[in-house]
C-alpha cells in the first residue's frame, strides 16, 4: 500500500459532509434498499447487508431511517427500484475519476453526470478509461484515543484478516480485501472498536499531486457531483494540497 495520507483527502471534505448528512442519509438508504432487495432483508442472513448497516451506523445513521430502509426493501413500505451504473472519465488535469450511481433514470443521470464532468474541465469517458487505476478494497478508519494500544490493535486487525494496518496522525487506516471487510469488520466490533468510516471502496493505486488552482476547479466539480441525488460515490486519484480547504 502506498504511504499516502489518506485521512489527508477524508478531512479535506469532513466537514461538507457533515453540512450534507441528511442526503448522505438518503444516499445510504438507498444502497440499503438495493442490497436488500439482492440478498433479502435479514440481516444474519445478508453479510452485504450487515455491512452497509455498519457503514451507515459509522455515518450516525438514525436506527429508525435504517429499519425504514430495509422494511421498504421487504416491500412492507413502497418503495422504488433503482438500477446500479458506474461512469469514468478525467477531470481537470487528467484526474482519474469513477463515479457510483442508483437511479430510477439512467437518462437523466447520465446527463447530469457528463454535465458535472465538463462543466469543470473534465471530460466523461469509456467504461474501464480509469477503473483499472483502482482496486476495490475494504477501509474501516479508527480514531485514536488513549485506551487503544497501537500494537494490540494492529495485532488485532491484522489477526483478523487485515491486509494492511496505518497509523496517521489522528487515525487508524485498516485495509482489506473485498471478500474479508465483513468478517473484519465484525471481529473488530466484537471488540467494542467504533469506526468513523467502514465500506468497501475503489482505492487508487497512486495519487496525482494537484495545485490549488486545480483543486479548487475539481472541488467544485466534486461538490456538484456529490450533490446529485443519484450519485452514490465519487472516487478519484487526486492528492489535495496540504492545508486546502475548499
């Protein structure tokens, strides 16, 4: 794994996350109707379930819009069926990006999403353009605190199946691969570990160093992506300048 900080890049956004959590609510929601509508609404029976509940648990999630979710996946509450579509292209500077959407019209998101890419100077491209700079993998993100012991810990995460364990300045970066994130992740929780972060996402496999210029014409281009509705998850290969705010 590379050394980057990536904690870097979840700060650079924390707090407009923070401003949005009732769409980031929405937007997991809707990822809990989808997996369980796949794989069925018990949660013992549905390890992609439980998975996406612990991510939406690390969000802070009321337990009641998580329940609302899966009864409407059960169909005891209407709900709408929606269809998974990943795009790809660049945006300023050639920054790969990959762009997770659910929609119940492709048409509309699709234009939505080509409008976000060109509007910044970026450009939508090709299904596999840039998905092959990225690998899906498991991220689960501890904050430090003084009753966790930074070797138990590591012992404990890379005992349990981690493939890689970092410590950052304010947190713990726990890596796995896709199939191991949940048994990972719930050996952790057996220990009482609470999570900022805990999902399977498409890592980069190196990061391009941008300047503020770029920044702030890709942070735009980012917030009005991750402001659609539709879209689910943003992921790019930028490494923000150290201290940016947006």
């Amino acid at each position: 794994m590379s050394g980057h900080s990536k904690w870097h890049n979840i700060q650079a956004k924390k707090g407009k996350v923070d401003a949005k959590r009732g769409k980031i609510f929405t937007k997991i929601g809707k990822e809990i109707m989808v997996v369980a509508k796949m794989g069925g609404s018990n949660l013992e029976a549905n390890p992609k379930l439980r998975d996406v509940v612990a991510k939406a648990k690390a969000a802070n999630m009321p337990l009641d819009t998580i329940q609302r979710a899966i009864k409407k996946a059960a169909g005891e509450l209407e709900s709408v069926t929606y269809e998974e579509i990943v795009y790809e292209g660049y945006g300023p500077s050639g920054i790969a990006v990959i762009v997770e959407v659910l929609t119940d019209n492709k048409n509309r998101s699709a234009s939505n999403v080509r409008h976000g890419f060109s509007k910044y100077g970026g450009n939508m491209g090709s299904n596999g353009c840039v998905s092959f700079m990225f690998q899906k993998k498991g991220e689960i993100i501890v904050e430090k605190n003084d009753s966790l012991d930074e070797d138990e810990f590591m012992m404990m995460a890379l005992d349990g199946g981690a493939e890689d364990f970092i410590s950052e300045d304010e947190v713990y970066v726990i890596t796995t691969s896709p199939e191991d994130f949940g048994s990972v992740r719930e050996n952790l929780e057996g220990n009482n570990i609470e999570f900022l972060e805990a999902e399977v996402k498409r890592i980069p496999d190196n990061y391009t160093a941008i300047d503020e210029e770029t920044a702030v014409s890709f942070q735009k281009m980012l917030d009005m992506l991750e402001d659609d509705d539709d879209v689910q998850n943003v992921y790019h290969n930028a490494e923000f300048p150290e201290g940016f705010e947006g």
